[in-house]
C-alpha cells in the first residue's frame, strides 16, 4: 500500500527558522526541531500532522555531505532558487519491489529530534525527483509507529491536515514511477494536476486548519 508520509519544503534566504515561523504563522500550529542528517548534511523543522503526516522544513548545511548526496544536493538547490516546495515522500512496506522498479539501492537515514530517540529510516528515489520534480521520493521507517514524525501530533494545538496536493506534471508518469495504475494511488489526499509552467513539481499544498483551508 502507498500513504503519503510527509511534504518537504526547503528553507528560504533567512534560514530554516525564520521559513518555519512564517509556516507557522500560516498554518497556527509551532513547529518543532527535528535534528540533525548526518548522513546528507540537512537539518530539518517539523510540524506534526493529522493522518499520520508531516511537513517538513529542510536546510542545507555548510557540509560535505550536503553537496555529494542527491536529497542535500536536492535541498540546496531549491533553496538556491529562493526555497519552497522541494517534493513530496512516500511510504511504503515492500522495500524490494521499489529498489527492483527503480534499480537502485535504499539509503539509510537518521536523525535526533529535540527531545526524542534517534529516528531511523530507508529512503530511495530522489535522483528521480532531482530529474523530473513532480516525483516523488520513497521512505520506510525502521523506528516504530509511535516514534513517526507525526505522533507528536499533540504538541500542535488544533487539528492540522493536508488535503491536496496541486502539482505540475503528468499523472501517467506518476503512476508509473508508483508501479501503480490506480486512479488514486495515494488514496488519503487528493492531487490536482496542472499543465507545468518552468519546472514541474508541486505548486501548493492545501491544509484543513482551525482556521479554514490554507494553501501554501
């Protein structure tokens, strides 16, 4: 089964913080610091979501790693286009058949959120969203359920939850990247597609907040 697992958006000119409290802001949730990638020289802030989701936002760091592996290469050039929406993540189960599809290995991951264990994971496929961003790159967590990202779901004080993804692309080469011909693949959100205009990828995400619908 594919499940949405989070939205990364790379950090603006003023850094992280400052794009995450604009966020926050928009959204009416805080965010929290989700630590440190040693392994692709990235930091990340975290606004836990309903839905078992998360938005992150992701800066590259003055670090080797951030300039040799393809998510930091991916995270310092979007922010080097002045930040936004780098892409969008997808859980899986079935590790093998996504490494087979895509041929190519599963990369580990880890992390030490403020305040918690450090978190382990898998990921694959952001050499695809580098080449066409309407893509998106696929993750398996190897830390338990009730260490997600999102199960600190309590800190935000209102219920907060994506409900669309607007992207510029192709659905058929969606699918195709999935291994999956289901009209809705990710079965939880709805995506909007729009002919791309520059650059394909995702244009805004829509959330149901306390205060409404809010795209950013």
């Amino acid at each position: 089964m594919l499940r949405l697992d989070h939205v990364s958006f790379a950090a603006q000119p003023d850094g992280c913080a400052a794009t995450a409290e604009r966020i926050a802001e928009q959204l009416g949730i805080k965010p929290y610091d989700g630590g440190l990638h040693p392994r692709f020289g990235t930091r990340n802030m975290i606004f836990p979501l309903d839905d078992g989701h998360y938005l992150e936002v992701v800066e590259a760091l003055e670090h080797p790693a951030a300039q040799i592996t393809p998510f930091g290469q991916a995270v310092r050039a979007q922010s080097a286009r002045g930040g936004g929406w780098m892409g969008w993540c997808v859980a899986v189960d079935d590790t093998d058949s996504v490494s087979e599809r895509l041929e190519r290995p599963w990369v580990p991951g880890n992390r030490t959120p403020e305040g918690g264990e450090e978190l382990h994971w898998k990921q694959i496929g952001v050499k695809g969203l580098i080449a066409d961003p309407q893509l998106p790159y696929f993750i398996h967590w190897d830390s338990p359920a009730e260490q997600h990202p999102s199960a600190r779901i309590r800190l935000a004080v209102a219920k907060t939850a994506i409900i669309a993804l607007a992207i510029a692309g192709s659905r058929d080469r969606l699918r195709n990247w999935l291994g999956s011909q289901d009209p809705k693949p990710i079965p939880e959100i709805s995506i909007d597609w729009t002919a791309p205009d520059g650059l394909p990828g995702i244009e805004y995400v829509t959330f149901q907040t306390a205060r409404g619908e809010v795209v950013i």
